[in-house]
C-alpha cells in the first residue's frame, strides 16, 4: 500500500499505445499512491501521448502501425505479430 504523499513517477521500458502506463496509473493511485509523471525509455507511439500528467521519454521513435485492412504483411498473408509484452500473433 501507498501512502497519500507518496509520489509516483511510473516509467515503461517501451510506449507503443500507452495503455499499460494508463492501468499502471490507475493502480498506483488506487493504492493510495499521487502519480507525478510518466515516462518511458523509448516512445514509439508516433505521438506524444496524452495523460494528465507530464510525459517524457529519452527516444522518439515513430514506427508506422497499420490496421488489419492496410497491412502490407496481411496482404501478403504472412502472420502478424501484436508488439508489446502481451504479445499475440494475429
């Protein structure tokens, strides 16, 4: 458990989505914790994303994504594999 001054800066080896920052966030701050910040190691969202606390990261990477429509690897019908640490092949 957290105290309430405890302050929280959640860091994240690699942004893609920035869903996993966002459930991190919301544990920390359920746990009593005050999140002050986000960060990752590397953003390879292509944006800067939008929390309502600041963001930094050390690299900028813009990777493009592709939509199971548009994705050159899906029109060739090779398999396509999701990035992240919950990885799955599409």
């Amino acid at each position: 458990m957290l105290a309430a001054n405890d302050r929280v800066l959640v860091v994240e080896d690699v942004l893609t989505t920035g869903g996993s920052t966002r459930e991190t966030m919301k544990v920390a701050k359920a746990a009593g914790g005050q999140v002050v910040g986000a960060a990752s190691i590397v953003n390879r969202s292509g944006a800067s994303p939008q929390f309502d606390v600041p963001f930094a990261a050390l690299l900028d990477v813009p990777l493009p994504t592709y939509g199971p429509e548009t994705c050159p690897l899906c029109a060739q019908g090779l398999p396509v594999v999701k990035p992240g640490s919950r990885q799955v092949t599409v």
